[in-house]
C-alpha cells in the first residue's frame, strides 16, 4: 500500500466509520410526517466505491464528511424535538392541572354536602331520640 492510503485516519477508524453506514439503507429514517424544519434537509448517505485504491481514498473522504454532516443534523433534530416535547409536556401539564383543580373542587363541594347533611341527621337523630 501506498502512503497517505487512509490519509492520516487509522485502519480502525476508517471501518468503524464505514461499519455504522448501512450500504443501500434509504437517506431518510423519517417514519412519520414530523419534522425538524429548522434543520433543513438530511445529509444524503454517499455512494461508496472501494474498488481501487482511489476510489476508496475518496470514500473515505465522503464518509468523513457525511459523518460529520449526519452527527450536526442529528444534533440539530434533537434539540428540536427535545423543545417540542418540552412544550407539550408543559401544556399538557397545564390542562391537566385545570382538570385536576376542578375535580378536586368537585369532590371538596360534594364533601361539603355529605358534612352538612350528616351534621343535620345527626342532630335530627339526637331530637328525636332524647323524645
């Protein structure tokens, strides 16, 4: 082999970074219609080509680059998941709290009711057993 074959990237690195890219996998992973918009378009996975030494020089090049380009998308998508998620936790808190609150005056007022009803049968009972 000849010298700079894996242009200054350790054997080890360079099939660690090929082993993880799935040859012939589809570019998007997306299996729903959410996005993160704000991330702009997922990195295409290159084609690679190690067929010559060139060639392979060159994919190692591409899938360097699309490492680097997936790992920044990946970043950006989820910390635009995480703020989503986040604000829908936080407004799901937020109603679930109004309801809780209504349910608990509900069952205060009801509570109520049954203290001042048992109040006025016990004192019924006490009139008309001392008679």
């Amino acid at each position: 082999m000849r010298k700079g074959f894996f242009k200054g990237l350790s054997l080890a690195t360079v099939l660690a970074a090929v082993a993880v890219l799935p040859v012939g996998a589809k570019a998007s992973y997306a299996a729903s219609s959410w996005s993160a918009a704000d991330c702009g378009a997922e990195p295409a996975m290159p084609t690679l080509d190690v067929s010559t030494v060139e060639h392979y020089n060159a994919s190692v090049d591409k899938a360097t680059a699309y490492q680097k380009a997936a790992r920044a998308y990946n970043t950006c998508v989820a910390k635009t998941a995480n703020k989503q998620e986040t604000a829908i936790s936080n407004e799901a808190k937020e109603k679930i709290a109004y309801v809780h609150e209504g349910s608990a005056a509900v069952q205060k007022h009801i509570a109520a009711n049954f203290a001042h009803m048992t109040a006025a049968l016990k004192a019924g009972s006490s009139k008309f057993a001392a008679k």
